[in-house]
C-alpha cells in the first residue's frame, strides 16, 4: 500500500522524516527539498499519534508558513503550529504580558509608529535639530535589538545616530511600556525575558510544545536562537534545517554560528545531509561546489544530481558595463524569441546601482523585465533627489520640484518657514526657486533659514554655470549640497547603496555627454522619457532582475549574473571585514544554485564611478570555479546557432571579438628577475610586480637603459631565458 508521506523520499530524507526523539540537524542543500521534509516529519508525529498542540514549527516568512502548513494538512495532518517567530511570540505574549507589566490588548507599533515616538521624544530632549531622521534611529534600533541578547551586550558606536540614540534608549522603552506597546523587534526580546525570568512559565511553554522544527535556520541571529534554548524541553526535540552556505543575511543579524555550533550546544546531535539535488545539471553544482569549498566556516557536505551534464557555464568579458548590459539583453531577448518564458529567465546583480544600466538595455531590446524586491533605479529616493536638483536648474517655475528638495539635505527649514518664502515670492510674482535667489523675498525668514538658504542659492548659481553638460551640472550641485556626504552619515546599513545609486546616476550623465551631448536638459528628458514609458500589463510574463538577496528561495531556467569584478562582487566593503569574503562567496553560491538549466557570468574590463573610469579585476571567485565547467564566450557561438547575433556582443566593443575566459593571471607568467622582451622597446629585465589580475603592472629595466611601467594585460610581455637578448 503506498505510504504518502515516505514513499517518494529518498534515503535521507526518509532518515530526518523518521528520526526519534533528541536534536536533529538536517544540512540541507541548495534545491535538495527541505521544505518536503519539515512538513512531513510534522506529518509523520502526527500519524504516530503525536498531539497537534505539542508541535511548533517556525519560519521567516507568513508565505513560508502558510505554504508548509498547507502541505501538512494535505497529507492528512491536522492544523498544528506552523509561524513566524515574531508572530509566535506575539501569541504567546498575548497569554503572559501581564507578568512583564503590559496589558494582554497591548499595541504592536510598526516602524511608522515607532518612528513617531522617537519623533517626539527627540523633541523633548531638544535633539530634533541634530540632522537625524527618526527613521535613521528606528533602523538602527532594531539593528541593535537583533544583535544584543540583553543589555549587557549593548555596544553604542560612535556615529551621531549611535550618539542618540544613546540618549534616547531608555526614554523610548520607558515610552512603551507607558503606552502598553511593543515594537516589532521587542516581539521577540521580550518573550525572551518572559522565558529567563519566569521559570514557571518557561516550564509550561517547553511541556506544551514537545516538537520543535525550524526552517532556513542559518538565518537565524542571536536573539531566536536563544529563544530555541529556552523553549526546548529535557528531551531536547529539536530539528533545525539549514544551509550554512546560504547564510547571507549577516547585515540583518543572521548568525552563520547558530548553525556551525549547533552540535557543540546540543550534545549528542544526529546529522543528515540532503546532497540530492532535484534542480541542477551537474556542471552548475560542480561549478558552486567549487566555489564555495574555498570558505572555511561552513559543514562539509557535496551536492549530487541524476541531472544532465548539462550546458557549459559561459564566462564573458565586455568592454564596459553598457556592453555587458546589451549582451545580457540581447541574449535573454533571444531565448525569448526561441520560445522561453521570459519568468525563466532572471539577471543577478550584486548592488542595487547595477539594475540601472541592465534595465536601460533590456528597455532599448525591447525585452519586457520586472526589478523584482526593489524598486526601479529612477524611482530610487536619493535619484529623484538629485533629479528634482536638475529639474530647477532647468526650470525655475518647477515649484515641486524646489519643494521636494529644500530641506533636503536637512537645513532646518519647516512647513512655517516654507509657507514665508512662498508667499514672499508670489508677491513679487517669482517662484520658489526665484524667491529663493530674491534678498527680499527672504527677508522675513528667521536670520538661521535665511542663511541656510543663501548656501543654497549660491550652490544653484554655481550650479547653473556648467548646464552645457549633465555630468559637470550633476557633480557641482552635488558638491555644492554635499548630498553624498548626507547620504553617508545616515547611519543605517542602506548608506552605501544609496551612494552607489547617486555615483551610478552621475556616471549615467557622464556616459550621456560623451555619446549624445547637448547638456543637462537634453539628459533630462532622455530619463523622463525611460521612466514615463507605458507600463505593461502585470500579468505578462517578464525577465526579473533582481539582487542575489532577493533571489534566495527561487529557480530559474537560465540565470546571467553581472558585475562579477573585484569591488563590486565580491564588495568592496567585504574585502575589509572579518568573514565579509565567506559571505559574498556563499551570496555567489547562492547566485549559481538558482539556475537549472544555463549560467552565463559576466564581467566589464572598465566601469564609469561617479563620472570617473577605472580599469576593473575580475572577480577573483571566478577562478574558484573548475575548468572544464565554463567556455568562453567565443567558445559558446561554436555551439550556437550561427545567426545568434547575440553573441557578438560578448566582446571589446561589442564588435564580435570574443573574449575567451584565461583562468591565468598575467603577473603569475613571471618573476622578479626573469628576461621579457616587449614588441616595442624590445628586451629586458623584469624589476618588479605589483597588482593582479588585470590591474597587474610590470616595472621592467630595457637593455636600452629606460625603465618602464607596463600594465600587463597589454604589454604582451614574452619571456626570454636569462642572458638572451
């Protein structure tokens, strides 16, 4: 008689599914079904005649929840306890407030309403001309509270948020509790208190609940996994199913170390790995494997398929981030036209700012896409921002515009102050920008906003004097305002995005001078006409283009990843923090184990930083990935069709000039000491090395007695044997 709960399993699933009692942790790769396993061990308690009340499964999503208690019941399971941790804890909460001193209705305050308090009481403490944002404190709070097992681990930074929100730690949990509330981050914190100091209620809670099964649980921080410790009872029923080399989620708290030291909290743990992957040819897993064996803080395990060998991974190198972009397109735009489903196919990138050139092209290739978990680069706030600077220089009757950026950055100008100049101006018969430039208009403006203000004006006139270029306009009002150094001392683990989104826009002017010209309102108009475009139906199928955050937990056909140069994948942040390398390498094998069928990796030999060109590195992660998994570009039109015009686009230009992929490193040809001879200046002596990659450079010592620095990657040195000439 077939058994709906074991028959389809393979060996270890059916092992986890059917394991006893005591701690289990379940490694589970990247596709290889842990959700079937959660659900139907919680099936299989429940039809050895477990209670539905003694089992809690957590997750991180409501979609997650609903999803795994949905397959419970179809296999004949009652409703058992399938939540989110913070929505877990809000219903047991609602049983037990009263022992903390809160009501049992108590509110639950979003991030608007627990901004509002931190509004008011920087008010109170005559902190609300700091120039810091409610939101800027919110985010940082609960940055904070996820990091922090009680108040003895907080540590304040010395950043002017931290400096604050010092101040106003205590007044604002002191405003809560006063208001019977509990923000969203005190869900879980404090029914961790409840657990550390009423023994008796953590009794009762670890005999209801003798089954406890978490998901995804390498995203775990600090705080949820203590609540694991205090929840477990004496047989210690816990079963953790996790990945830790998807553990991505460091800058929202995530502890890869929950997972790594699981065993060592939990003596006597049983381990089963899932290495059966049900969505990969094997050159995809062979590729990921390869490189994510170079991280050291993770659990051995190898994933196995019965897929297909599948496609090589095709890794390609573009002049410029533009030609990488059109290649990306163009290619996708030929699946397409092949008969793909574009929701089969998505484009990773590492940073939000690199959607913007992606999304121009698939725009000029007319293939429909989707930035999916984010929002549209023009539509980005810090862009508009800046925008809405350009829009009154070109127009100073554009009143929206002037409003939306006055107090932007924060000058102190309120509502009352606002009002003053506008009706200043409109007596004379002048706009808000005009009024702006007017010494009468702002003579009834409070003596701090009148010079604030004339700051302001003189950075528009400076401003207005390079309009015959977008670019120079773009950076001198930025200069002038000093927007970027605003963005940076926002004091959230955003700041850096939004500066990459604002040096992207100003490379993105740069390029429009240098290929189109004619100033800063022809480059207005070329966004406006990109961000006004009809939009399409939202039930036609389209590319997603998304970060690799984003893309966790999703599949697709055919995956392209961009931007895989030094700096930009791995971050540049990363290559300075202590495991910041292990994590854009597991964001890396996150990005390879989406695809099912085809992977194409590419990188740009340049790219534009805030108007200015730098020669790139490619990835070092690149040479992490085996051999014979990838072909170069040129490689790939062998086996493609010949009328794949597509491919063209794979190279310097774009003008059909493959780049074959070299895993070999120029500087790694030669040493100190070895003879070299140049086509030009003929034979030599190597000096010395520095950088690598293609910002590798040669100092070498010419028989003629010049001495020169040569950057390898085009100074096709030859080597000589010592002593020849």
């Amino acid at each position: 008689m077939r058994d709906p709960i074991l028959d389809d399993l393979n060996d270890a699933q059916r092992e986890a599914v059917t394991f006893g009692t005591g701690p289990l942790m379940v490694l589970a790769g990247a596709g290889s079904g842990k959700t079937r396993v959660i659900t139907r061990r919680i099936a299989r308690l429940l039809r050895d005649g477990e209670r539905a009340h003694a089992i809690l499964a957590l997750t991180f999503t409501n979609k997650a929840a609903g999803e795994m208690a949905r397959r419970v019941q179809e296999l004949g399971g009652e409703r058992v306890m399938v939540a989110t941790f913070h929505s877990a804890c809000a219903r047991f909460l609602r049983q037990d407030a009263e022992l903390l001193g809160y009501p049992r209705d108590f509110s639950i305050y979003d991030t608007q309403d627990r901004d509002s308090v931190l509004k008011l009481l920087m008010g109170e403490h005559g902190l609300d001309g700091s120039g810091i944002k409610p939101a800027q404190l919110g985010r940082r709070l609960s940055q904070l509270k996820n990091l922090c097992t009680s108040k003895a681990d907080l540590v304040f930074g010395y950043g002017a948020v931290d400096k604050v929100l010092q101040r106003l730690w205590d007044p604002y949990h002191a405003a809560l509790q006063r208001l019977g509330a509990l923000d969203f981050d005190d869900l879980l914190g404090r029914f961790r208190d409840l657990l550390l100091e009423h023994p008796d209620a953590r009794e009762r809670y670890q005999q209801r609940f003798r089954w406890l099964l978490v998901d995804e649980f390498q995203d775990t921080n600090r705080v949820q996994y203590e609540l694991l410790r205090l929840l477990v009872g004496a047989e210690q029923n816990l079963c953790v199913v996790g990945d830790p080399d998807q553990s991505i989620y460091r800058f929202r708290g995530a502890e890869i170390r929950n997972i790594l030291d699981f065993q060592r909290d939990f003596p006597g743990t049983t381990v089963v790995r899932l290495e059966d992957n049900y969505r990969s040819t094997r050159t995809i897993l062979r590729a990921a494997e390869g490189v994510i064996e170079n991280n050291h803080e993770r659990l051995e395990k190898r994933l196995r398929t019965d897929n297909d060998e599948g496609d090589a991974i095709v890794v390609f190198a573009a002049a410029s981030p533009a030609e990488e972009a059109r290649a990306i397109a163009r290619r996708a735009g030929a699946l397409v036209a092949k008969g793909v489903a574009p929701d089969a196919i998505a484009v990773f990138y590492r940073s939000h700012f690199l959607s913007r050139g992606l999304e121009e092209a698939f725009r000029n290739e007319l293939v429909p896409y989707a930035v999916v978990g984010g929002v549209s680069f023009f539509e980005r706030k810090e862009v508009k921002d800046v925008l809405a600077y350009l829009r009154v220089l070109v127009n100073p009757l554009d009143d929206v515009s002037m409003e939306r950026v006055i107090n932007v950055p924060p000058r102190g100008i309120g509502r009352a102050t606002l009002d003053k100049l506008r009706t200043g101006a409109a007596a004379r018969g002048l706009s808000l920008y005009e009024g702006l430039l007017d010494d009468e208009a702002r003579a009834e403006l409070p003596a701090k906003a009148r010079t604030t203000l004339a700051a302001l004006a003189a950075a528009f006139q400076d401003a207005r004097g390079n309009l015959a270029s977008a670019h120079a306009t773009m950076r001198a009002i930025e200069r002038g305002i000093g927007y970027i150094a605003h963005l940076q001392a926002m004091g959230d683990q955003e700041d850096e995005a939004r500066v990459e989104n604002v040096l992207e826009l100003l490379s993105d002017a740069a390029y429009f001078d240098e290929a189109h010209g004619g100033g800063l309102a022809e480059y207005l108009g070329h966004v406006a006409l990109m961000t006004s475009e009809d939009r399409r139906e939202a039930d036609e199928p389209r590319v997603s283009l998304m970060t690799v955050h984003a893309a966790k937990g999703l599949e697709f056909d055919h995956v392209f990843v961009a931007g895989l140069e030094e700096g930009v994948f791995p971050h540049s942040r990363a290559l300075e923090e202590a495991g910041g390398v292990e994590e854009e390498r597991r964001l890396l094998y996150v990005a390879l184990t989406r695809a099912r069928q085809t992977l194409w990796l590419g990188h740009a030999r340049e790219r534009m930083v805030g108007g200015l060109t730098e020669r790139t590195q490619r990835s070092s992660f690149l040479k992490e990935i085996p051999r014979d998994c990838i072909t170069g570009a040129s490689a790939a039109t062998d086996e493609a069709d010949a009328d794949d015009e597509d491919f063209a686009a794979f190279g310097d230009g774009g003008h059909g000039a493959a780049v074959e992929y070299d895993q070999t490193d120029p500087a790694e040809q030669f040493a100190p000491g070895a003879r070299v001879a140049h086509h030009e200046y003929g034979p030599g002596t190597l000096l010395r090395l520095r950088g690598s990659g293609i910002l590798a450079r040669a100092t070498v010592r010419f028989d003629t007695g010049q001495e020169r620095e040569l950057l390898m990657e085009y100074a096709r040195l030859r080597p000589l044997g010592r002593g020849t000439t």
